[in-house]
C-alpha cells in the first residue's frame, strides 16, 4: 500500500475526529455527515469512476443498507455485526441490479439503474414487515464493542473509522490485478476481452463491491438517524452522489471525500450566509440550481474535479491524489 495514502488518509481522519471534538455537537453531527457521505461516495467512485458502469440506484442502496441495518439491529445484532450484514444484504442486490449490465451498456443500461431505483422506493412502501411502510422503520440505538452510539461524537468516531478502513481498502484493492482489470473495462471492454478479461465477471465484482460500501454507508446513516425512510433515499439522494464523485473527481483517489464534504458542507455554508444577509429563502430556492450548474461548469472546464484543480493551484504539492490507484 503506498505510504503516502495512508499517511494522508489517517491525517485527514485525526482531523475530522478532532472537529467533531472541538465543535460540540452540530460540529460532530457535520463530521458524520462528511464521512457517510464520503463513504457512500466511494462505493459509487468505484462503479462508475474505476469500472465505468453508470448508476442512478444508489441511493435506494443505501436504503437497503440502513433498512437492513435497522432490522438486524433491532433484532438483537451488535453494531458492527448489523452494519456488515447490512453491506452483504445490498452487495446482492445491487449483483441484481447490475445484472442487466452484463447485456446492456451506456444510456440504456443507466436506464435500467434508474428503474430499479424507482422499484427499491416502490417496495420501502410497500414490504410493511420489514420496512414499516411509508411511516418509516424506527431503529433502536445499538452498541459497537461495549459502546454505545448514542450520542454524535460517538458515531462520528464511528463513521471515520469505517471511512478510514474503507478507503484504504478501495485504495489498496485497485493495485490488484481485478482493481487494474476495473480500469481496462472503463477504457474499453473491447481492449478487456482481447486482453483476456472477463468483463461480465469483472462487472459483476464491481457491483458487489459498490453494494457492499453502500450498504456500510446506508447502515451508518439509519443509525444516524435512528429512522430508515423512503423519503430519505430517493433519486434525488443518487444525484447528490453522482455529484460528489464529479465535482470531487470521478475516478481519483481523494476526489470523493472531497466532492462529499463540499456538497454536504455547501449548503450548511449558504444557509449561514444567507441567515447573515437575511436572505436565507432566496438562497435555499437557488440550492439545486446551484448544484447542477457547478455540475455542468465541472464537467467542462475541469472532468477531473477539485482535486485536480487544487494540484493546479499548488504546482509543487504531491499528485498523487489526482491519480487513480493502480495507474
């Protein structure tokens, strides 16, 4: 593993720990929030940034997860235990999602994805035993190695831990040779299959692999909340990740903590402008045009993201975050 990762993941981890202690509590809840986020943001950085494979279902993965987590913590599971149950159980169904992937490509497979996002918000309505319907799944507080999560320093220690084990492990697992066979695929599967890849199977390990980040993530955010609600993973979720990943840098390295903690830290910093200008409802109204224009201003001025951008600005700072693992 390169050196240099793991130093700057563990900084960028005693950071976030140490806001979230200096801050009190809405500083410890914004911590949370970046490093759910930035866990989220990765499981979908290595289906479409390293793999190539658009998704608009992530954010119903990420209800699978908490759903799942819920459930199983509610039914006597530790914490830990509920959170990698609720990673398994959304491994497989995004394998089911991306099944269709194995036959279909580009526009019309990310059609696909689009509709199973709108059939997982469908059935969180309607599977009443597991999910409580539209009212929402209560979940109890659980308790992680004798601790309990009760309190927001409590889960965001949590949160980066598992944002540290994760994102040392995505960057660990893209200089393997399927991490590598990721990247082949993203370029061409033509080039794949003459190289002597097997894309479907190389597909289909990069959907578990993205299910099962997503779900940690989902798990983390229902017990968060402590309330697993359809309304809370809908489309609009998936755009907010497909944001991150692209205004972070799709397919590098620290472009989606970075991505995740400029969309969830963006809005906290407009409504505080707008409350000091006086001028908050003008703002909010603006939230989701401003988004997708950054989007849009992203995608063609700079494909690669802040990460790029702020290795531009400091000519003699490592590059090393601007590159893919593997490369």
């Amino acid at each position: 593993m390169n050196t240099r990762h793991v130093i700057i993941a563990v900084i960028v981890a005693l950071i976030m720990g140490g806001l979230s202690l200096a801050f009190g509590r809405f500083g410890a809840y914004l911590v949370n929030a970046v490093a759910i986020a930035g866990i989220g943001a990765l499981s979908l950085n290595v289906l479409i940034g390293y793999c190539g494979q658009i998704s608009f279902a992530q954010g119903a993965l990420l209800g699978v997860g908490a759903y799942a987590a819920g459930n199983l913590s509610n039914a006597g599971s530790g914490g830990l235990l509920a959170i990698v149950g609720a990673g398994v159980i959304a491994a497989c169904v995004s394998a089911l999602i991306g099944t269709p992937a194995l036959r279909l490509r580009g526009l019309y497979f990310a059609i696909a994805t689009l509709a199973a996002q709108a059939i997982l918000e469908y059935l969180f309505k309607t599977i009443e035993p597991l999910t409580s319907g539209i009212s929402g799944l209560v979940i109890k507080p659980t308790t992680v190695a004798g601790f309990p999560m009760t309190s927001d320093q409590s889960l965001a220690a949590l949160s980066i831990i598992l944002l540290l084990i994760t994102w040392l492990a995505v960057s660990q697992f893209m200089r393997t040779n399927l991490g590598r066979a990721f990247l082949v695929v993203r370029e061409s599967e033509i080039v794949a299959k003459g190289m002597g890849i097997d894309v479907a199977h190389t597909k289909m390990w990069a959907f578990l692999i993205s299910g099962f980040i997503a779900g940690v993530a989902g798990g983390l955010a229902g017990f968060t909340n402590r309330l697993a609600s359809p309304e809370a993973f809908t489309l609009d979720l998936s755009a907010d990740y497909i944001a991150m990943i692209i205004v972070g840098g799709l397919g590098t390295w620290a472009g989606p903590i970075v991505g995740a903690a400029f969309v969830v830290l963006l809005p906290e910093a407009i409504q505080r402008a707008g409350e000091a200008a006086n001028i908050s409802g003008i703002l909010s109204a603006l939230r989701e045009m401003a988004f997708g224009l950054l989007i849009i201003l992203f995608l063609i001025f700079e494909p690669r993201g802040l990460v790029a951008l702020l290795s531009r600005l400091k000519p003699g700072a490592p590059r090393i975050a601007v590159a893919a693992p593997g490369k």
